[in-house]
C-alpha cells in the first residue's frame, strides 16, 4: 500500500473537501446560473467527498493498474459510504439531506444507480490523475509549512462544524416539537370534528323528529283548533317540550367539548413556549443549511419553510 504520513493524509482530506465542494458548488452555479454555496457546511468545504476520495484511495490502492478494478471497487466504496452517511445523518438529525428517491433506480433516497455510475469515473480520475497531482503539492510543502497549513485549516473547519452541527440539532428539535405539536392538535381536532358531526347527526336526527312531529301537530291542530278539541298554548308547550329536550341533549355533551377546547389552548401555549430559541448565529447557519442542501426530502423542506413561518410569527 502507498504509504503517506499522517499529517500527509489530513492534508488530502481537506484537498478533496475543497475539490468537492467546487465541483458540487460549481456545477449547481452553472446549472442555476447563480452562485451556490453548497453542502452541510458553510465554508467552502464538503466533507463526504473528502471521505469519499480516502476511503476510495485505500480501498483502490491494491487494484491499481487495472482500470475496471479500480472503477468498480472505488464505484461499490463510494455508493457504500453514501448509503450509510445519509442514513446516519437522517437519524442523528431527523432531516434527509438528499433525496435521490426521484432518480429511476434508487435505495431509500440515499442512493442511486446513476450516481453510483458517476462515483465510479470519479474514482478512476481520482486514483490516475488528481491524487498524483495533490501528492506532488503536498509533498513539495515544507513539513513547517504543511504543519501550519494544516493547524490553521483545522480551526477553521471544525469551528464551521461545531456550529453546524449545532445549527443541524437546532432543526431537528424544532422539526421534532413541530411533529410533536401536529400530532397532538390533531388528536383534538378530530375529537372535535367526531363531536361535531355527532351534534349535527343527532341534532338532524331530532329535527327531523320535531319536524315531522310539529307537521303532525299542524295537521291535528288544523283539524282540533277548527273543532275546538285543542288549544293554540296547548300545541306551543308540546313544540317547546321538544326543543328543550334537544338543548338538554347538546348541554350534556358540553363538558367534554370544553375539556378538549382547554387541551388545545394549554398545547398550544407549551408549544408556543417549546419552540427552541433561534439567535442570529444559529439563523445564519440554519438558514443557509437549507440554502445549501435543496436536495433535501420534499417532505422536510415542507416542514423547514413551516418552521421558518412559526419562527416570523413568534417574533
């Protein structure tokens, strides 16, 4: 196997961070003819092509010399390690960020054959052309140099990944309150709808009831008032005899709509309450987080645009 230094290693990685995230950023500007800035990341680095790039130089490096060997071993690699980055970064923070699920041939979102296709070329450019070239760089660098780079790069990008990340856990909890908050409001809205549609059944049931009822009694008192054998008070008490027992009907059923109208005013309330805080910090790297990463599930970003929305109201 090649063999690199450690420091060597660290310095491909962010190599390929930069490459990637050019490649990523400028094919998206070009596409959109507008400049994007994309990945999980703000700065101009995108990790998972610099792991991408390493795990397919060490798994590649004992095919080297075969073309196909390598453009198969780098192509199964790399479609390996996007699976289970996408699956882990979608449990860890319960957002997709990138959905391949309208691709022909896809697993779960995550991956897909014409990517997997695209990541075997790749491997084959990286392992015959770009890491022989950024080898030559790197090892041109005086050990001081390389040293320093390295320490100074590193600050940078872990800085920009701790605020990420948080910004990433930020989303997820308000993501997870918002679910959270959908559910419960929509328990109640459908005791309420099931009640009201239980009112309105029952209350058409004894219209119904009464109406055919006070028709009947038209049809008698027409024919008894004519004949004097009832009176117009007598026919009133029995018309509001009923009314008073469709008003009792509706009364008894009140304290459970009044328990569910005070469920839906202390949820709303702690949900009002619950909704994490978002400082000008965490808003910038939130919002550029969905900025860069349209690829995002259609079902999330549906959710992210709400939350923007609930965040306005809230202000």
């Amino acid at each position: 196997m090649t063999k690199y230094t450690l420091l060597q290693w660290i310095a491909f990685f962010y190599i390929y961070c930069f490459f990637g995230w050019c490649f990523e950023s400028g094919y998206a500007s070009i596409k959109n003819k507008r400049l994007e800035n994309r990945g999980f990341l703000r700065g101009p680095y995108i990790p998972i092509y610099a792991f991408g790039a390493i795990f397919v130089l060490i798994i590649t490096d004992s095919f080297q010399g075969n073309i196909f060997e390598v453009y198969f071993s780098g192509m199964i690699a790399a479609t390996v390690l996007e699976y289970v980055t996408g699956y882990i970064m979608e449990k860890l923070f319960k957002v997709k960020y990138w959905d391949y699920s309208d691709h022909k041939i896809n697993l779960n979102g995550y991956i897909s054959l014409s990517t997997s296709i695209a990541w075997g070329f790749l491997s084959v450019a990286l392992t015959d052309f770009l890491q022989v070239n950024v080898y030559k760089f790197v090892s041109s660098l005086a050990n001081n140099t390389l040293k320093t780079s390295v320490i100074i790069v590193s600050i940078i990008f872990f800085s920009d990944l701790l605020l990420s990340v948080k910004a990433a856990f930020s989303l997820a909890r308000a993501y997870a309150t918002l679910m959270k908050a959908k559910a419960e409001f929509g328990e109640v809205g459908a005791k309420l709808t099931g009640m009201a549609e239980g009112f309105v059944s029952e209350t058409q049931s004894k219209l119904t009831s009464i109406r055919d009822s006070v028709s009947n009694q038209v049809n008698r008192a027409n024919e008894y008032i004519s004949g004097g054998k009832i009176s117009l008070a007598a026919l009133k008490s029995d018309i509001e005899g009923k009314l008073s027992s469709l008003s009792n009907t509706v009364a008894s059923k009140s304290p459970a709509y009044l328990e569910l109208k005070r469920r839906y005013e202390v949820a709303r309330e702690k949900y009002n309450l619950n909704f994490p805080k978002i400082g000008k910090v965490m808003s910038f790297f939130i919002r550029n987080m969905i900025k860069g990463n349209p690829g995002l599930n259609k079902k999330y970003l549906d959710q992210m645009k709400e939350l923007v929305e609930i965040r306005k109201n809230n202000k």
